[in-house]
C-alpha cells in the first residue's frame, strides 16, 4: 500500500495512490478478499469476510484541536511525529520503495534489517507482513501480522483495508486483531490529534485577510506545510497549516476515506474560532491542496460555494470521490479554481475533465500542468505569486 510523494515539504512516507488507481485497487482487493481466503487445507482457519465498513469498524476521528498562532506552536516543540533521521527509519523506507518496485526479497531484507535496529518497530513488522502475502507467503504474512500487534502496532487508519492483507483478511483470529488495533488507536489518538496552525498575513491592510487553508497529502502532516503557509502569508493571506483528521501511527496524518463530512467540520470549526475570525475574511475563504487533501479541497469547494470562493487543487487523488459536479457560479459570487498536474503521474484526463466541468458551471478557472510526477511543479516558487493574484482576482 504505497508510493511515495514529494509534498511542499519533502519526500514522504506511504501515501495514496492516484484516484483512478484507487479505484481499480479498491475492485482489486475486493476480488482478492473473495477469493483468496487461504490454501485449501487452511479452509478450517478462516472466518466469513469482514465488512469494515459496518458502525463498529469503521476509522475512528477524534476531535479536532483548537487552531494556535506559529508563534505559539514553536514554543510547544515538534509534537508525535517520527524521527526520520535513524537508521532504523531508513531501512523502513528502502523497504517500503523496494516493496512498492516489486522487489518482495529486497524489501524482506530491509525490514528485517530495520527491525534489527530497532526491535520495537511495529510497523516494520507489519510492512513485513505485507511484503510476504505479496510474495505468496501468506503463513509467514500471519506470523509477522501478529508480530506487529505484540508489539503494539495501532495504526487502525492505516491497516484499516490494506488490499496487500488479502490473503489472510479471512484467516481465523484477524478479526480480533483487527480490534485489538482500532482499540488501541483510540488510545493513542488522544495524544497524536494534529494541531491547526495559524501565520498571520504580513502584509498590512485595513480589512481582514483573505484566508488560505493548506491541506496535505494522506501520510504527511501539516509541519511539512509551514514554509508554504509563510509564502501565502506574504501574498496577504492568513495562512493555517491544517493537519489531517486522522492520525498515523508513525505522526503523519490521513483525511477520512468515506465522507467529506469530518473535512468539512473540521475546516468550519477552525475558521470559527477566535484567532480566525478576528484576523481573517471569511467570505473570501481558499483551500490548497495536495494528493488526498487536492481531493478533498476541490469537492468541498465545488460543494460549498457559499463558504470556500476558490482552491489550489495539486496532484488531485486519495479517496472518497463523491462530488461529480460543481455549484454554479452567481452573479454576487464566482468562484476560482486552479488545477495542477505532473504530465507523468497518470491523472490528466480526470483533471482536465474536471476543468471543463468547472468552465460550464461558470467558474473562473486556470489549469496548470509541469513535466514530472506526483509533486508540486519544480517552478513553483516562482508560479505561487501568479495563482495568489489569480485568486485574489488581481490578475
């Protein structure tokens, strides 16, 4: 489960897939789940499909935290987030590019080799057991699986329908290890909740900011995201770095994957609170996105065009996809889109497509594509003042 991205940060950890990739993995791993169940002679150590889907599995959100000013966040330190800089770390991440190439012997011996280092290491042990139902060895999966959950793997968001599980999703005994994860991550999202981050606009005016909301891609976190709020806060935008409604384990964060809902009350109690209102404008509300948050930041826009004027759409991709057709545009109100796309990354039909949706419903629009893959443009520092003076209608 994962390629890696480059975000506005860096290159980060598992992420989604594009949004038409999604959807054939999601058809792939339902075909997979019938069908591949075990040997034979397992037959007798398997239990009846699971809906994870149903109330009582699905992926619990916890309450989102209160938004605070940079200034403030500086001071309180680097909140949960995992210490890439170890060689443990690093062999994790050699594993998970070699499993993602296909290359199950290499990415056994990193994760053994991370592991090694690092004992404790959960999720090594469990991208383990990924690696070996991918290989076909689907006993040596179930031991590693287990492994994880001994030593405390809680990530339930993330192994909440890993396709890469297939072959032993219907083994005896996964389903209470299954809630024996999603307990524990109840446990530990209490502390790993994300906190909004605020950067006030740097340019001075008599009337409240235009406001710009940064939503980053599934795996990453809104730290990553800082450097371009500061960039947005110098084009006059009060800028918030908006982390994830969902923890990972490792201190990343995912938006939800069934519903736009818990994005959407997420963004209207951060711009609902004190520190937002008194400072910005918000009838002149954006949203940037990127990979899954690109997602969730164009249909919500599309969706809600009384409270979102326009969005920075990136890499769109990630799950759900649930708006088909934008709001049209009025008269008093004309919302502004700007989608991007690698020409390399597989999602240009879907974007431009989009695009045209957004022009027959009246919206102003700007599509701008870059010669790589699933990333920000390499020019973007110098395209960023162009798109603030297009959203702001100064162009």
């Amino acid at each position: 489960m994962a390629t890696k991205i480059t975000s506005a940060g860096s290159g980060r950890r598992r992420s989604e897939i594009g949004f038409i990739g999604a959807t054939l993995a999601v058809l792939l791993f339902t075909l997979l789940a019938t069908a591949c169940g075990g040997d034979e002679d397992q037959a007798s150590a398997t239990e009846s499909p699971l809906d994870f889907h149903a109330a009582d599995w699905v992926i619990p959100c916890p309450d989102p935290r209160a938004p605070v000013l940079f200034s403030s966040y500086q001071r309180q330190g680097r909140r949960g987030i995992y210490d890439e800089a170890t060689p443990a770390f690093e062999s994790y991440e050699a594993g998970n590019t070699s499993k993602d190439r296909g290359d199950y012997q290499a990415a056994a011996t990193a994760y053994e080799e991370a592991l090694r280092l690092e004992p404790g290491m959960a999720h090594a042990a469990y991208q383990l057991a990924c690696n070996q139902a991918l290989r076909g060895m689907a006993d040596d999966a179930w031991t590693w699986f287990q492994k994880a959950c001994e030593l405390g793997f809680s990530d339930y968001a993330f192994c909440w329908d890993d396709r890469e599980l297939a072959t032993i999703r219907n083994r005896k005994g996964f389903a209470e290890r299954m809630r024996e994860i999603r307990r524990r991550s109840l446990e530990v999202a209490k502390t790993r909740t994300g906190t909004p981050v605020v950067f006030p606009s740097m340019v001075d005016g008599p009337d409240r900011s235009p406001i710009m909301m940064l939503l980053h891609g599934y795996g990453d976190h809104q730290e990553a995201y800082f450097g371009e709020a500061r960039a947005w806060a110098a084009h006059g935008f009060l800028a918030v770095a908006v982390p994830a409604s969902v923890p990972l384990q490792l201190g990343g964060y995912k938006w939800a994957e069934t519903s736009l809902d818990v994005t959407h009350a997420q963004l209207q109690a951060i711009l609902s609170s004190d520190l937002v209102k008194e400072r910005g404008d918000l009838a002149r509300v954006h949203l940037l996105g990127f990979s899954q948050g690109a997602g969730h930041a164009l249909q919500l826009t599309a969706a809600h065009t009384d409270l979102y004027l326009g969005v920075v759409a990136i890499g769109i991709g990630g799950k759900p996809w649930l708006v088909e057709r934008p709001e049209l545009a009025t008269e008093e109100r004309v919302p502004s889109a700007v989608l991007v796309y690698g020409e390399n990354e597989g999602i240009s039909n879907f974007t431009l497509a989009w695009s045209k949706r957004l022009q027959q419903a009246g919206w102003r629009r700007r599509v701008e594509s870059h010669p790589g893959e699933h990333h920000f443009p390499e020019n973007w520092e110098e395209l960023r003042p162009a798109l603030a003076d297009f959203l702001l209608g100064r162009d």
